[in-house]
C-alpha cells in the first residue's frame, strides 16, 4: 500500500525491465547447470515439441533451443509436420518420458486441429513437465505443494516481487483465467498473501475492479485493452499479452502509453514477461533434472 501512495506525485512509472531480470536468472541457472555437470556428470536435457509450421511457434521454439544451449543444457527439437497423428504426437511423448536424458519436455501449443492438447499434456511425466500444464502440477500449485510451475506466471511472480518484497494484504486483480496464465498467476499471487480477485469477459465493471488493484495482471490477448484510467496510481502492472499488429510489430494487453503515466511500476512488451518466461522454463528444467536424480533443487536468482 505504501508504495502506492508514493508514486503519486511521480511522471512516469519505473520499468521493471524482465530482459534485464532474464538475463541475470540464466546467469544463475548456467552457473548451477556447471556444478550439475561438474560434480554429478548430469546435464539437464530439455525436449521440445514442435507439431507443424506456426511461424511464432518456430520463433518460440528457436529460441527456447538456443537458451538451453546457452544454459549449458541439452537440447532436443522434435519438428512434426502439420499433418501428424494425435497417437503419433502420444508415442514421441511416451518416448521422451522414458528417456534418461530429457529431464524436462515441452509441448509447443497450439496444436494442429486432429490433436487434442489436453490428451497430449496428460501422457508428459509430471517430472517432466517443464511447462506445468498437467493436472498433477497444477494440482500441486494450488494445493500449495512443492511442483513445477507454469513458466509465463513464474516470471511475473518474480518480477512484482523484485518491485515489492512482501506482496501480504495487496489487494492483485488478474485479468484472464486461463490455465496457461491467469489462473496460475491468481494461485502464486495467492500464495503471497495477496487478495486475488480474478476477471474473465464475462466480469461486469472491469474498470472499476481494475482500479483498486494494487498489483494488476492483464492476459486477455487483445491489444492496449487495458487503459491508463483503469490503473490506481502507483499500482504494478505486468502485461502478459503478445499482441501482433498488422505492421508486425508486438504490443501488449496494457495501453503502454497512458498505464505508464499512472502506474508505479509497469513491464514492457516486449522485453517484460516474454523473456522471464523463457528463464523459468530452464529453471524448471534445472529443478526436473536436479528432483529426478533426488540432488537438491538449488536457490535460483
Ligand atoms: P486465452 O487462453 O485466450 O485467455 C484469455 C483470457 O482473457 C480468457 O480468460 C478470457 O475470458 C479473457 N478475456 C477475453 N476478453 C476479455 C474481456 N473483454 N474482458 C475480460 N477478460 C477477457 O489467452 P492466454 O493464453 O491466457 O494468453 C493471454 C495473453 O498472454 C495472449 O496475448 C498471449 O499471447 C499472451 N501470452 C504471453 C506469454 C509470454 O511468454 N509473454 C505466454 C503465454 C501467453 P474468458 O475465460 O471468459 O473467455
């Protein structure tokens, strides 16, 4: 609440810069991947699946390859043409489950129409499951129990908690409810002691609920939907949305321009929630091969 009442006579919010928070987590995560290599001759594998030729989806997974390599992991990229079968899409996921060196696998949604991703996630190891989309980690997320967290919420976690230590009686309102962003945001955020108050399309009074959030999270998809006069002053805001305009060019669910004027702290888009999304995959990575081979899961940031 604090730091609410402070910005208000500020300009402009501060940026809570993710690039700049990524790069400092892969830094953390390589230096515990030598040691995993060094004294334990484990080198976390990460598999990705990939089933035709989404271009975003190529660029995603383009570059979630290069991190782990740059992590110092293994990686492994399996390219499936548009035209393959659920069973067979099931098969390579049973396969890598097996394998000792995948620790963590990813299945790059979406999926071509023949295959149902909810069939698909359900066969990944939860061990394995870097993305934490089956129904035993979400289970465990919301249970409060020790599992793998989806990536996107994980990042936006951590960078409201670099702005604000102790998160306990902020009132959070998270715009989404989807189990990729919006509903695991809601449960970390709970998990801090927040008073969640989670929206969908068919929440009534938007602005108004999104004006007395101290911390608000937008992943609606729909770019600039969240406007300057929907923010409290001094709020944080994270922006989750990819949005890609017709000229090419990325923007978020959050108005930039006027959210930026009232906010106390906001993330950009690009280089806010995509690049944290991208660290926390090679954390979950690290923390699936370091659980699977019962080392300890160390401290990463
Ligand atoms: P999604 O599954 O389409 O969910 C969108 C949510 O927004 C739904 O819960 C929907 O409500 C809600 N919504 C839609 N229109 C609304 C409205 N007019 N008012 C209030 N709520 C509304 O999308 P998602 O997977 O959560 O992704 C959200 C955004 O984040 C997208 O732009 C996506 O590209 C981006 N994203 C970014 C990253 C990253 O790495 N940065 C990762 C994942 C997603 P209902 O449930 O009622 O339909």
């Amino acid at each position: 609440m604090q730091m609410v009442q402070k910005k208000r006579n500020e300009a402009e919010a501060k940026i809570i810069d993710g690039k700049t928070l990524a790069g400092r987590l892969r830094e953390s995560i390589a230096h515990h991947v030598s040691v995993l290599v060094d004294d334990h001759k484990i080198m976390p594998g990460l598999a990705v699946v990939l089933v035709g030729d989404d271009p975003a989806s190529q660029v995603y997974v383009a570059s979630k390859k290069k991190a782990a390599e740059q992590a110092g992991m293994r990686s492994f990229v399996h390219i499936l043409p548009k035209s393959t079968s659920q069973d067979e899409v099931l098969k390579l996921v049973k396969t890598l489950n097996q394998q000792k060196k995948v620790h963590g696998i990813l299945v790059q949604l979406p999926l071509p129409k023949q295959i149902d991703a909810d069939t698909v996630l359900k066969e990944i190891d939860p061990a394995k499951d870097v993305d934490g989309l089956t129904i035993a980690n979400m289970g465990r997320l919301m249970a409060g129990l020790p599992g793998l967290v989806p990536c996107t919420p994980l990042g936006c976690a951590m960078m409201i908690k670099e702005v604000e230590k102790n998160l306990t009686g902020l009132h959070a309102v998270v715009i989404g409810r989807s189990n990729l962003v919006g509903k695991p945001v809601a449960q970390l955020l709970l998990r801090e002691n927040c008073t969640v108050t989670m929206c969908h399309s068919r929440t009534q009074n938007l602005p108004h609920i999104a004006r007395e959030a101290d911390i608000l999270v937008a992943a609606v998809g729909k770019s600039g939907f969240v406007k300057g006069d929907w923010i409290k002053p001094g709020a944080i805001v994270v922006d989750v949305g990819i949005n890609r305009g017709a000229d090419g060019k990325l923007s978020g669910d959050v108005d930039f321009e006027s959210a930026s004027k009232v906010a106390g702290h906001i993330t950009p888009v690009p280089g806010g929630a995509g690049p944290m999304t991208v660290a926390c995959l090679l954390g979950n990575t690290l923390i699936a091969a370091c659980r699977q081979n019962e080392l300890t899961v160390p401290h990463l940031g």
